[in-house]
C-alpha cells in the first residue's frame, strides 16, 4: 500500500507556491523544456489563478491571449 509519506517523497504536494517555484526551477536548470504541474484535488480554478498569476510569471510565461486559444504563451525569458 502506497503511504501519504511515500507520496511525499516523490511528488511535491501543498499550496506553498514557492515550494513550487523552487522545485520546477531544479527542472530547467537541468534542461527541460516542459515541465506539467496539476492540481489533484477539488479546487482547480483555485490552483488555475495560482499558477497563473503567481508560477507561471516566475518562468517568463505570459498569461493566454485570444488568439492563442487559451494555451499559455513563453514569455522574453525568465523573470527570476
């Protein structure tokens, strides 16, 4: 059986935006270009503001124009 503290030590769980920021920056310092964060639990446009007005800026990432169909659009270059 799978333990919360199992979970805990693979996976970054908690609202602690920081935690957040930190984690996804060890990603691309490493290199990646892709990166997927989600919200497990029942308050995803909670989770849908958070990221957008608080993560995704961290990384450059502009909020969705129109006419980008609602995908997320890279920004000039990371704001950290």
């Amino acid at each position: 059986m799978v333990t919360p503290d199992d979970v805990a030590k693979n996976v970054l769980c908690g609202p602690d935006p920081r935690r957040i920021v930190e984690k996804v920056s060890k990603f691309v310092d490493m290199g990646y270009d892709s990166v997927v964060i989600h919200q497990v639990g029942p308050e995803q446009q909670e989770f849908i503001n958070l990221a957008h007005d608080v993560i995704l800026p961290e990384f450059g990432i502009k909020p969705p124009r129109p006419e980008s169909g609602g995908r997320m659009v890279p920004g000039p270059g990371a704001a950290r």
